[in-house]
C-alpha cells in the first residue's frame, strides 16, 4: 500500500512540474515574440484581433480536421498593410494529446486580389493522394525544380470544400481545369517562383486579399527567424499585389 502511495505522488510531482515547465517556457517564448514584434512595429493583439484571426485560419485549407487557438498574437498596420504574426497550437481528432505548435503570419492588403489557392510541399502523403485521385497540380515548365517542391491548387470562388479532409468528398473542381486555375498560373511569376525555389517548406493560403503564410512543420518559428520570416512574407506580398 505504502508503495502505492509513493507512486501516485512520483506521478502528481511529475505532472506538476511537467505544468511548470510549460508555464516558463511559454512566457519565455511570449517575451522573444514580444521582442521580434517590438523591432517589427507590431504589438499585442486585441480579442477582437484574434478573433478575426480564428476565422481566417477556420476558413483556410492549410488546417484540415481539427481545431486551432491562438497563442501570442502580434498585429501591425503599415502603409495600409495588416500584419498579423501568431503562435498558435492546433490538433487534430479529439485528444489534446495530438496538439501541435507553428508559426503563421497573415498579411491584409487592399493591393490584393487574390483567387482562391493553396501552395503546400510535395510529400508522398501529398503526392500520393494527388495521383490516385487525379487532383489537378499546376505545374510550370519554367520551374521544373518547384514543381517537384509544390502542390499549387486552383479553386473556384464558391467551392468551400477541403480536399484533404478526412470527412468531404472532394469537388468536382478539383479534377477539373477551373476558372481560376489560369489566374492563379498568371499570378505566380518567375520572380515569385525563384523566391519560392529558395525557401522549400512554405505553405501559402491565398484568397481576396488576404494569404496566409506558414511553415508546413508543426514547430514553431525560431525566435532569430522571426524576422526574416516576416520579411519573406513581406517579399511575397509585392509580387502578389497588383501593379
């Protein structure tokens, strides 16, 4: 019995320490974001903030099956641009177990018309769920290097479907040529190409004019990263944006 007992406080203990650590790390992580936010002219985001934040994020198709919250938020306006730079953690099924942690940053700018698409990395996961299905993949003779890096999709304005969700039925647009898959073809031009070959791993949400910028790893973005991450962002913008 006795042995019992000692058990159960090794594992209260651990639990309680274990808390500990998530409470200092996640201030300490807080602080670094709050310093990289300060150079950046970006401050502390409002609920109201975060709150237009969590509907972005819930309409995008970079997060599929599950639910996300935001963590530490920074926003910024400048030259009429909206930066959003966030942690945030996210899972997917219904076990707080499966929690992840990135990165993302969204930018807002009326210079922005943006059809509906989404750039993530080729995977076999990816890859092999495109060609079984027969998922349409715009692809670049150009660029034959990120057309191996990326999965580049087109979609029509009212198609609100996830076609890597475990619970839709894929489209029909996502077989077939749709209106905007020209658009979006246009819209990526050798210099955004070229940026893109140089930073494998980049995830893009694009749509109006808004897109939503993410590394595809379920780490958060190193602190010393922070603002060139931004910067790259900020590269993206002006040449998506229209001339």
């Amino acid at each position: 019995m006795l042995f019992q007992y000692e058990i159960v406080w090794i594992i209260l203990i651990l639990i309680f320490v274990s808390i500990i650590w998530s409470v200092i790390k996640g201030r300490k992580r807080a602080k670094e974001m709050r310093n990289a936010g300060a150079s950046l002219n970006l401050r502390e985001a409002t609920k109201s903030d975060k709150k237009v934040l969590k509907d972005s994020i819930g309409q995008s198709r970079l997060f599929t099956d599950g639910s996300s919250w935001p963590k530490t938020v920074l926003v910024g306006d400048v030259n009429g641009v909206r930066f959003t730079l966030a942690d945030y953690n996210f899972h997917r099924g219904t076990t707080k177990s499966k929690t992840k942690e990135t990165t993302l940053l969204t930018i807002q700018s009326n210079s922005l018309r943006l059809p509906p698409f989404t750039l993530m990395p080729s995977g076999w996961l990816i890859d092999s769920l495109s060609s079984m299905v027969g998922y349409r993949d715009i692809n670049f003779d150009s660029h034959s290097q990120f057309s191996k890096q990326y999965l580049l999709r087109a979609f029509d304005e009212d198609d609100q479907s996830n076609e890597f969700s475990r619970y839709e039925e894929a489209s029909s647009s996502a077989f077939k040529e749709g209106a905007n898959e020209q658009v979006v073809r246009e819209l990526f031009g050798h210099e955004l190409l070229d940026v893109l070959e140089t930073n494998s791993g980049v995830s893009l949400d694009g749509r109006g004019n808004q897109f939503i910028l993410r590394r595809f790893t379920n780490q958060r973005i190193p602190a010393d990263d922070l603002t060139a991450f931004v910067e790259l962002g900020v590269k993206i913008l002006s040449l998506l944006s229209t001339k």
